[in-house]
C-alpha cells in the first residue's frame, strides 16, 4: 500500500472526497484543474503509485495537513553505476492506462499553456523528465512505442515554452528528446512537427537559411504523403515564415497559398492533439509573413485575424498578431496605429511570460 492511500485511509476519506479538495485547493492557487474524469485517472494511478503526482504535491500535502514525507514524495537516489550481486534492477511493462494518463497530463499542459504561457514551464518540464524515467525502465513492447509518442510530444511543448521564454538552447535540446522520442514511436507525423518545430529555434538565433533547409528535410515529397492534410498545411506555412524571413517573397506566399489549399474544414484533427490551425490562425500567419516582408496588404490579412481572434485562444498567439500589426502599420505610415497596437501587445507579453515577443515589441516601441 503506498504511503498517500494510507494517508487517505486513516483520514477515512473516499478518493471522490480528496478529489474534490484537491480541485479547491488547486483553485485556491488560481490554477484551472482537470476535468473529474481526467483528475479521477490521476488520482487512482498516484495512489497505485504508478505515477508520480509530479506537479499536485502541494495540493495534496494541503489536503492531508502532512508534509512531503509522509506522503511518499521523498526524492530517490539514482541507482549505482555497477549492480551489486544483491541489487534489484526495477523495470516495468507500460499499459494503455498509463500511456492515456500520460497523455492526458500533457493535454492538460496544453491547455494552461494557452492561458498562462510561461508560468507552466516548470511543470511541464517536470512531465517530460518523468516520462523519460519511464521509458528508461520499461521493457519493450507494443505500450512503449505509445509512450515514446507521448514523449515526443510532451517535450516539443517544453520545447516551444522554453523558446517563447527566450532560452534557444534549451529549447533546441528539447526538441531533440522530442524527435529521438518521436523516432522511436515511429510516428511520422510527429517527428515532421517536431522537427520542423525545432526550426523556430534558429530563426530566433538569427539563422534563417539554416531554418529553410530543416524544415524542408522534415517534409520531403515521402514524408507529405504519409501524414494529415492540416500538418501538411502547418509545414508548408512555417517554410513561407522562414522564407519570409530570408526574404524569399515568392515563394513564401506560394507557400501561403498551398496551405490554404489543403487545410481542411475545423480546428483540429483527432489524430493532431498537439496542432491546432484554422482559418483564422492562417490569416495571421500570412500576415506575419507579409509583415516581415514588408508589404502593405498585410495590414488587411493581421486585422482580419484579429477580428477572428476569439478562435487564436492563446495569450502568446495574440501577442504576435498584434505585434505583427503594430510592425505593418508602421510600415504604412500610421504611426500612431502601431503604437497602439504595441502596446496592447506588450501588456499581453508580460501576463504570458513572452520574451520572444517583448524582444520584437522593444524595437517597435523606441
């Protein structure tokens, strides 16, 4: 029996009871908590101690008026190098439940992403290293390619928190947990996002060229055909970004125009929990890239974004948008236009913890 089900068990208490402190307190902390089913499956695999309560531990020291300790969280030693005759090497066999919790939690991270940006870095982070431990340990099987997916995307949404929060080097090797992971769960549609993603660090190091040339190697004419319509339309926007950037006019916008060909009807896709992209988001993208190229009807596209900006759902994507803006306006001359719109953008930064943005905003605002 582990530690926090015997603490439950001399409190007397039903694991829905405990739920439902724990959401409070969870609130208590201005912390959205999962939906009950989700916090339900948590719950039960802490108690089993299948998985560790990574980023609840001070809920549930709160809950149970106990410290860390007596709960079970203590931090365990990494085993030596060399097994001693006696030693116990502790390995496991991964199963549909955990690999659904773990998706779950990262799900769960998505979506406090798209709320409060940088504040969750931590946490997930955590996640990422815990399910790295897992995989570690695990013997082989069909639940483990799972997992290495699982992986793959949970360290590719670090991997994209930390850049926002301006480390390229950390990002850049997360992104690298992400593909190894995304290899090994033989999925290629996530290795080609989360290879193209990885993109997005050089262009912040100021290497575009280098920035074209690894997004084209993760969607070759074989891997295109081989994945889903709307990723297929979030690669060929993110090369006519870095194109853009390089100043490709052209072929950027040909680009362009190809993703807006093949997205299809929705925001996302069952098989794509970690790509949302509509309408709306690649107007914005267009924008962003007529913006850096420095043509006038960018300003048409961005506006019209941002009248659609109740679908971007994310802090960090309408703090772009409208720094994309302020940058058009004051290509056209309305100086006062762009401030405005810099402005709002810079309180929107700093609620999401963007340094990328705020970086862009400071040159717009000297």
């Amino acid at each position: 029996m582990t530690a926090l089900k015997r603490a439950r068990l001399t409190r007397g208490a039903s694991q829905s009871e405990i739920r439902a402190k724990l959401r409070e307190a969870r609130r208590r902390r201005g912390k959205m908590p999962p939906k009950e089913d989700s916090l339900k499956r948590m719950y039960t695999e802490w108690e089993k101690g299948r998985v560790l309560p990574v980023d609840w531990r001070d809920e549930l020291c709160e809950v149970f008026e106990a410290p860390p300790a007596a709960l079970g969280f203590v931090e365990v030693p990494p085993p030596p190098l060399l097994l001693e005759p006696s030693s116990v090497l502790e390995v496991a066999r991964l199963d549909p439940e955990v690999v659904e919790l773990l998706e779950v939690q990262t799900d769960h991270y998505r979506h406090m992403d798209r709320k409060v940006g940088a504040a969750i870095i931590p946490q997930t982070v955590a996640h990422v290293e815990h399910m790295q431990n897992l995989l570690r340990t695990a013997l082989p099987g069909k639940h483990t390619t799972s997992a290495a997916v699982a992986l793959a995307e949970g360290a590719a949404l670090a991997g994209w928190q930390t850049l926002d929060a301006g480390d390229i080097a950390k990002a850049w090797n997360l992104h690298d947990v992400a593909k190894l992971a995304a290899a090994q769960g033989e999925s290629p549609a996530v290795l080609a996002h989360v290879t193209a993603q990885q993109a997005y660090a050089l262009l912040d190091a100021g290497r575009a060229s280098d920035a074209v040339e690894l997004v084209q190697y993760a969607h070759t004419p074989d891997v295109v055909r081989r994945i889903p319509p709307r990723l297929r339309a979030w690669l060929a926007a993110a090369e006519a970004e870095f194109l853009a950037a390089t100043g490709e006019h052209y072929q950027a916008l040909k680009l362009l125009d190809q993703a807006a060909n093949v997205l299809p009807d929705g925001d996302t896709d069952p098989d794509l929990p970690y790509l949302m992209l509509n309408g709306t988001h690649l107007a914005r993208w267009r924008g962003h890239c007529l913006a850096r190229l420095g043509a006038d009807e960018a300003v048409n596209d961005l506006t019209a974004a941002l009248e659609g900006s109740q679908a971007l759902t994310s802090k960090r994507a309408e703090t772009g948008l409208r720094v994309d803006l302020a940058l058009a306006l004051r290509s056209r001359g309305d100086a006062e236009g762009s401030r405005r719109q810099a402005m709002r953008a810079a309180e929107l930064a700093g609620s999401a913890g963007s340094a990328r943005q705020r970086a862009r905003i400071a040159k717009l605002l000297i």
